[in-house]
C-alpha cells in the first residue's frame, strides 16, 4: 500500500476539494431562491401596513383638530376658531397636523359635535379651498 504523501497530487486535489471551506453555487442557488419566495410573501403585507399605518396616522390627526376646535369652542362661547392656525397660536394644539399623504383638512361640520374631513382619505376628488 502506498502512503498518502506519496500519492500523485491530482489524486490528493480532487480528495481536497470536497473538504474546502465555502458553498458551493447549487447551495447558494437554494438560498437565494429562499429569500426570493420570502420577499415575495413579505412585501405586499408590509405594504398594506404601510397604507393601514398613513391612514390610522390621519384619523387620528382629525380627531385632535376636532378636540382642539371644540376646546375652543368651550373657551369661547361656542364660537368658531378663525381655522387651524389660529387654534395653534391659542394654544389648543402644539402644531398644526399635517396628513401623511399630502391631503389638507377641511370642516365637515361646523355644528356640535365637530367633524373634521382629510381630501385624501374622505374625499380624493375634492379640490382645495
């Protein structure tokens, strides 16, 4: 029997490769294709978090507008504030809200109880004032 070290070295190099470090391609094939099917799961429902998120964020800016405008309104003898930033140099909110999705907000109804309307959200084919 021959001895390992005196074996021809194209022998000892295909015996060699079996045992380097790294992935071979099919390895990282599978893997990229593993990431791929995820990702596509993934994305739509991140997505329509972001949309739900936008959306949740602009109810929630309309319901401080009308809370502010009816503090006023308590302040005031049921008067209408002169509009938002007027509500903001009074003090009744610390800045005016902006919606996430560039709209602009406009009253709905100026009676009791208040009701605040974004043009994105409510409205898409109103124009602005």
């Amino acid at each position: 029997m021959v001895p390992l070290d005196s074996m021809p070295t194209n022998i000892m190099s295909s015996h060699s490769l079996r045992n380097r470090n790294g992935f071979s391609l099919l390895e990282l094939l599978v893997v990229l294709a593993v990431l791929g099917a995820a990702s596509v799961l993934a994305i739509p429902r991140i997505a329509g978090a972001i949309v739900k998120a936008k959306t949740t964020q602009c109810a929630v800016n309309r319901t401080v507008l009308e809370r502010a405008e009816e503090r006023y309104r308590a302040d005031h003898d049921g008067q209408p504030s002169a509009g938002l930033e007027e509500l903001r140099t009074a003090r009744y909110m610390d800045r005016v809200p902006k919606c996430s999705e560039g709209g602009y907000y406009i009253w709905i109804s100026t009676s009791t109880p208040v009701k605040m309307g974004c043009s994105t959200h409510e409205w898409p084919a109103v124009s602005p004032r």
